[in-house]
C-alpha cells in the first residue's frame, strides 16, 4: 500500500460510515461530524478523486434517488483495495501507539 494521507484515511472512513450515502456532500459531513475541521468541497474532491483513480473506492450514479439536482450525483464505496487500506492503518496506528503514555510530571521536556 502506498502512503495515504490523514485525508485519504478520513475519507475512507467516512465512505465506510455512510455506507450506500456516501457522496460528497455527505462525506463532507461526515468529516465535519468526526473531526470538526470544515474542508471545502474541492479540498475533498481532490484526495476522493485520487483514492478512485488508484482504486481504492469507486463511483457510481444511483439514478433511483430523489435528488432535485439536475446532474447524476455521484457516489463512493470501498473497494477491496479500500478495507485493505484501512485495516493496513489501523494496525500500523496500533503498532505506533502501543506503548505511548505521556510524560506526567513537569520535568518532561516542553514549553
């Protein structure tokens, strides 16, 4: 697996929480909701347009939703590429994390 970044990754799950919702606004949403950071469409629209590209999700239309939009909207799932991806970080996240505590008292390095 090639590097993600921290977007890519928030992607990802965001895909997979929304399961068949899953479109940019609602991922857009759904990062909002988890993380409290606000990205602008076009700040998701890159990184999900890459995770496609590399097969880590892909799109679709769903022609069968009652959306006022004039244009196909379109929507994302994970790819087996994409649980792959995600499994491969949370275990390098529990990997790097085990261990970690930190320091309690003042003597610790800092301000």
């Amino acid at each position: 697996m090639s590097e993600l970044t921290r977007k890519e990754e928030q992607i990802l799950l965001a895909i997979h929480n929304l399961q068949e919702d899953a479109y940019l606004i609602t991922i857009q949403d759904e990062i909002r909701r988890y993380t409290g950071k606000t990205y602008a469409v076009g700040t998701i629209y890159a990184p999900l347009n890459r995770l496609d590209i590399n097969g880590y999700v892909e799109a679709y239309s769903d022609r069968n939703r009652n959306f006022t939009s004039k244009k196909p909207i379109k929507f994302y799932r994970l790819t087996r590429k994409g649980y792959a991806a995600l499994e491969e970080l949370q275990g390098m996240q529990r990997v790097m994390w085990a261990g970690f505590s930190a320091p309690r008292d003042e003597s610790a390095g800092g301000e």
